[in-house]
C-alpha cells in the first residue's frame, strides 16, 4: 500500500497544477484499488448544506495558489474572497455567514490527509487482493504559524512560535519527549503498537566464501570486459555456494558487455517458467531461459531502476540475513547518470559490485557519444566503494573476486569496476609462475598498484591504468632505446592509493605499505602517469615523493576512430608518454 502526500508545493513555490486525475488513471491503468482522501469531516459536512455544492465546486475549481493564498487570511478576509466573482458567489457567501470565525478558518483547512476519522475509513475500505494507493490532500505546515506559505519549506519557528505549539499540544518545551501516560488507553494503544513493529535482530549468516584466485593464468589476446563473464563462470564452479548467490543486472547491454555465456548459465529471472522460442536456433548464441530460479535480471534502458534494484539487493544481509551478491552491468558513462542513487543505495547499507563497460575514449569505434570522461575519478571520491581498473584479465578476477568476498557482510563494501573492450595481449601480465610471487603479485594488485618492470638503473617512472598500460610498455621501449631507463607501474586502484597516501599523513586508517613497495622513498625518479580518463586522477602520485610529473589522460570530447588515432588526438599514445618522460628528463 502507497499513501501519496498532496499539499501542493514544491520546495520553491506552490505548484500551479497537480496531475491527480493523471495520477489516478496511472494507477487504475495498472491494477491498483485508487482511494483519494481529499477532505475532512467538517468540509463535507458544509458541502451537505444549503449552498454547499455550490462551495464544493468553488474550491474544487481554483487553482493551487488561490488556495493557498486562502490559508493565509483571516476569517474576515476569507469572507470576501471565497465566495468569489462567478454566478454562485450569493450561496457561498450565505452558507460563510452562518459559520463562527473559527469554524470558518477551521473549515477551510480541513482536508482529508488530515482527518484521522477519514483516514481511517480510507485503510478500512482497502482490497486485499491487489495494491492500493491512498491520495491524501494535505497542508504543508499543518497548524503551524508557516502553514500553507509558498516559502516556507526552509523556514524555522521562533521560540515563542514553538511555545504556543507546545500549548495548542498539550506538551512543554522543557520537557519534550514525554509519553503518554502508560495506564491510559492512548498509552496502551501505543505500547500494543510499538509492540507489534518490534523486529527481533536479523541474525547475521556466516560470510560467504570467494576464494581470492582461481588459479589458472590467462593467455592469448583478451580484454577486461569478457574476463567479467568468464570470472563469474570460473566462480561459480569453484564455488557453488558464492555462485548461488550471485545475481547480475543489466539495462538491456547483456550481450554488448560479454555477460552472454553467463546467462546461458544460469539463466534470466521471471515469476514463471516461459518458452524459449529460439532454444532450437543454431544461429541464437544467447538465449533466454527465463525461469524463476533464473540469476540474472534484463532491465530496459533504465539504470536508475537498476542501481535501486542494486542497493535493495544488496542490503539482504543485513535484512533477512541472508546475503546476495549483486552484480549491475552498464555502459561505463552512464555509471554518472545513475551516481544518485547508487550512492544513497551504498550509504543506506546496500553493498554491491557495480560494473562500467565498454569505457573510456577506447571504445572510440562506437562512436565519441559513448566515451566515459570522469568515471575514474568518481570511484576514486566514492565513500564505501572500491574502485578498480585492471589492465589484464588476471587482475580483473582477482578485483571480481577480491570485491564479492568482502560484500553481504558488516563491515563490507561496494566495488566499482572499469573495464575495456580493447584486446590486450595477456604474456605482458607476466604472471609470476612461482605460488609465492604470484600471490605477492595479487596482493599489490588488490592493494592498488604494482611494478610491472623494476630497474635499478630507471630515471623515470611511468604510472599507467587500464588500457594504457601497452602503451605505457611502449613508450619505456622507446626510452630505452634512447638510453633511459623506466620503470612502469600498473596502476590498479588510485582510490587505495590516495588512502594509503593519507594514511601516511595521519589522515585515514588505511594501510599505506603499498606505497613504499611501488614508489620507494629511497628512488625518486620523475613520474609520468596516463589513463583513459581525465588526468587529475592520477595526479596526486606526485606527491608520493615529491617528484617532478606530467599527466597524460582525456580532457576533451570523445572522437570516433581507430585507437591508434584517438589515443593520439588526445594525447595518450605511447609517443606522448615518451615524449612527456623526455620533457621531465631534461
């Protein structure tokens, strides 16, 4: 059951038109049992008298702001304006005299959300079967000095406005949260209340176990983006019981964010079991098997809707003690048009991973409308969220499964993931074959950064993320032929590494032995960092040690074309990186 609150302002204003019958036919349209409360007791009462029809049209036919203006005068004042100019102004003026100044300023006022015996009458005469929405008129400010004021949604009440509250309530400012007396009936009445909306703690279930590597070493050539879905496969074998719980969402991009093979897995959720028409097809490489044990959820183009459903599913822990590990997959720029209320999702407790992809201006063959700008920045200022960009397919199972395990659990978090669509040859990971440096490997990943080439002789060091690191790798070969020596640094989550960076100053609880592993203090050397993003991102790297630095990244709209053009129209090519390494060496 929905009640919706009608007083007609808005935080600025009052709103010249109310869409109520539009709002009553969205809901009958729908199913829903539609109750409107409009007016109480005693303004249903004068409409029943002589002259009362003729009231009754009056004040259903005046705008918002005539009405409201009416809360605001005096009884004499609404003698002569309520009757109004039109041709039943004599009724209306004959039924007002006949009302006391206070029955009068009561009368008007008197509207249905307000009325307990109205209200009462609308919860009894709900259906059971089906949901109900009650339209309750209201007045903002009810029976206070700033009731019915077009500005008053800022306004504060004086201490002597407040005492006459107090009075009019039966209450004392000095003491104001006195009950009511627990032997009187109103006392009980809210005891059996307070009672019944008693809700034992949630037990909190035993975390779920993700495994921190799956063990197999990527090869060939593979991009981030269908590391997600083979991720989420390799999980699910390891461990059903993560895997279970796993449910991913999508705004109508499955199959443009590689989430294909995992849909052919565990199928898409409905109520009921439905035909897959295109079961037999040769050609239907994804299919939808919609059933009601189904894991994944098809949204439209709505990704509002998804990051709602995103922090609902993600609060179940903490809810019903039973945690889900939900997953919301979107094309990366669109990760800013949902930011609100993904956010308020994480701070109401929802803990979730949230995917971007295709990303940055490396999807530039889609076209330039698509490229996110800013996203890298986002999750680095995201409260409650760790952020991760991971250059290989390696480092983005450990981020996949580094953030699940710490997800449905007090304490926990969300993730945010950015990942690409370009195809990166996997032998550049170099992945340690060795059990200890591997893990060693992993741990520098998931704390935020790792040297992917370390020299003692290096003059420079070149801090890349994501997709840039080929191009970071690149420029350290031109370098070197050119008789400079670099050191190049994966970046994997600049959001960890600002913490640790702050954490060294006294300024958060975050560990920071990160930073002395990948930017020693005892080896300042000039510092070149480069993403597909805006290059503020990074730009605190520099303070590390206090080095001399350029930062290459995406300050101007996307273009469409090869990347080779693109990473060099925005200035992020390996030439770039290299030229911007000379520059800090001269």
């Amino acid at each position: 059951m929905w009640i919706i609150d009608l007083n007609r302002q808005s935080l600025d204003r009052v709103v010249p038109t109310v869409g109520v019958p539009r709002m009553q036919g969205m809901f009958e349209a729908a199913g829903w049992q539609v109750i409107t409360v409009k007016y109480g007791r005693l303004l249903e009462g004068l409409f029943e008298r002589s002259g009362g029809e003729s009231l009754c049209r009056r004040i259903d036919d005046m705008t918002n702001p005539e009405y409201q203006r009416l809360l605001r005068c005096s009884a004499q004042e609404l003698r002569d304006r309520l009757p109004g100019t039109g041709p039943e102004a004599q009724q209306i003026g004959t039924l007002l005299a006949t009302l006391t100044d206070d029955e009068l300023l009561a009368a008007i006022r008197n509207l249905g959300g307000h009325d307990h015996v109205a209200l009462d009458a609308a919860l009894s005469s709900i259906d059971d079967t089906r949901p109900t929405v009650i339209l309750a008129y209201t007045v903002k400010g009810f029976g206070l000095a700033t009731e019915g004021h077009p500005q008053n949604h800022s306004s504060l009440l004086t201490v002597e406005q407040m005492q006459e509250l107090a009075e009019r309530s039966g209450m004392t400012l000095d003491a104001p949260w006195q009950h009511f007396d627990p032997a009187g009936e109103p006392g009980r009445l809210c005891a059996a209340v307070a009672s019944q909306l008693q809700r034992d703690p949630v037990p909190v279930a035993p975390d779920v176990h993700v495994p921190e590597d799956l063990g197999r070493t990527p090869q060939g050539m593979a991009n981030t983006q269908a590391a997600l879905g083979r991720a989420l496969l390799d999980l699910n074998r390891a461990a059903p019981e993560a895997g279970s719980r796993i449910v991913t969402l999508s705004p109508d991009v499955s199959s443009s964010t590689n989430l294909g093979g995992w849909i052919n897995k565990v199928g898409v959720w409905a109520s009921g079991e439905r035909d897959d028409w295109f079961a037999d097809d040769g050609e239907t490489l994804l299919h939808w098997r919609e059933h009601p044990h189904g894991q994944h959820m098809e949204l439209g183009i709505a990704e509002v809707n998804l990051v709602s459903a995103l922090g609902e599913f993600g609060a179940t822990w903490s809810r019903w003690g039973q945690p889900l590990l939900p997953i919301g997959v979107m094309y990366d720029p669109f990760v800013e048009r949902a930011l609100e209320p993904w956010t308020f999702g994480m701070y109401a407790g929802g803990q979730s991973l949230m995917v971007g992809t295709p990303s940055g201006v490396t999807l530039s063959g889609e076209g330039g409308a698509h490229q996110s700008i800013t996203t890298p920045s986002i999750g680095l200022e995201k409260p409650g969220c760790i952020t991760y960009e991971p250059a290989f397919v390696i480092d983005t199972e450990w981020a996949v499964l580094a953030i699940l395990g710490q997800m449905g659990r007090p304490g926990g978090q969300s993730g945010y993931l950015r990942l690409s669509t370009r195809p990166i040859d996997q032998k550049l990971a170099a992945v340690p074959a060795d059990p200890v440096a591997r893990e060693r490997r992993r741990r520098h990943s998931m704390a935020g950064a790792y040297l992917l080439r370390r020299s003692d002789a290096a003059n420079v060091t070149i801090a890349a993320m994501g997709a840039m690191v080929p191009e970071a790798l690149a420029a350290a070969d031109r370098l070197d032929e050119l008789g400079h020596t670099a050191d190049v640094l994966v970046v994997t989550s600049p959001g960890l590494l600002f913490r640790a960076l702050q954490a060294r100053r006294g300024l958060d609880e975050a560990p920071d032995w990160i930073l002395e592993s990948v930017l020693p203090a005892h080896k300042p050397t000039p510092l070149v960092t480069v993403l597909d993003g805006h290059p503020h991102t990074l730009a605190f790297l520099a303070t590390v040690n206090g080095v001399k630095a350029a930062h290459l990244g995406v300050t101007r709209f996307g273009q469409a074309g090869d990347l080779a053009s693109v990473y060099r129209y925005h200035g992020i090519d390996a030439e770039a990186v290299a030229s911007a390494a000379l520059d800090l060496l001269e």
